[in-house]
C-alpha cells in the first residue's frame, strides 16, 4: 500500500540519510564515527579546541 506524503523528495532523502548515519554511529564504524569519535577525544584532552557547543 502506498501513501501520498505532503514531504518533497529531498526531505526524504535527508530522513533515509540520517537514518542510514544514525546506524553507522551506533555500529561505531565508518568515517562519520571516525571523526566523532576523534573529536570527542580532542574535546576531552584539550576543551579549547572544542568546535561545537556542548548542552
């Protein structure tokens, strides 16, 4: 069964793309963990060069 949604294409594109990161983070493998991983490393040793805010 199909249903007509009110999301442009793009808007799902961006939801199956953050779904599909969401599961490589959490799996902690690919390159955006890598580089999460690396930059919560560098945030803990020196918080001067911290890029993001943390809340």
């Amino acid at each position: 069964m199909t249903q007509k949604t009110d999301q442009s294409i793009e808007d799902r594109n961006r939801v199956r793309a953050l779904r599909r990161a969401r599961r490589y983070i959490r799996a902690n493998e690919g390159a955006l963990a890598r580089l999460l991983n690396t930059y919560a490393r560098v945030s803990t040793l020196d918080p001067t060069r911290r890029v993001w805010a943390e809340q």
